[in-house]
C-alpha cells in the first residue's frame, strides 16, 4: 500500500465531530460552524445567510452539513445562494465533513457549513 501525505491550503480540514461541537484544524468549536478557505467561525444557521454569501469569490460549492441526519435546507437559501454563484451541496453532517476534507485535499474551491449531529 502506498501512502501520500496530504497537504492542505490554508483552509483546515475537519479532525473530528460529536455530539454538539467539530475539531477543525486541531481546535474545537462549540455549535454550528462555517470554515473555508477564510478561516472558521461560528455560525448561525439558515438565516445566517451573510457570512455565507461573503464566500462567493472564494469558492465555487459551499457543503452544507444538516446534522446527524439527511434534511433539505429552505429552498430561499438554495435559491440565493446559486443566485451569488456558489453551488450548494447538501448533506448529513458526518458525510459533509469527508467529502469537504477529500476535496480540501484535492485544493478545491470549497467551504463547509455544519450543524452538530
């Protein structure tokens, strides 16, 4: 078996999740979070649409993780999101957390919202 060594931008890759918080990047986060390609913070979820509208120059598919399980978001955010040329992704939490770090390693234009399962 050959091993490579992943090399990430300066976006960090989520190291872990449990009930209420995500390890991203070796620090923990309590709640909700986004992180990209601009760091990681606290977010508010659905009706915080700002702070996910302020990455539509910095990336091309924003994954939205929905929790422990699978659930549509509302279709005004889908919406206005596609409207700001950010595709949307969705996703249970666990799941969105793997594809985001594959693609993260791949240096995609990528960033993750997530709600705690």
């Amino acid at each position: 078996m050959r091993l490579n060594q992943v090399t990430f931008t300066d976006a960090k890759p989520v190291d872990g999740y449990g009930p209420g918080f995500f390890r991203i990047g070796g620090e923990v986060f309590e709640g909700a979070v986004l992180t990209g390609p601009t760091g990681t913070k606290a977010w508010g979820q659905y009706t915080d649409v700002q702070p996910l509208l302020d990455l539509s120059e910095e990336v091309d598919v924003l994954f939205i993780g929905t929790g422990k399980e699978m659930a549509h978001i509302p279709g005004d955010l889908r919406s206005t999101l596609e409207a700001a040329g950010i595709g949307v992704e969705v996703m249970n939490s666990p799941a969105a957390c793997r594809t985001y770090n594959v693609l993260l390693s791949e240096g995609r234009r990528i960033a993750l919202a997530l709600i705690p399962v």
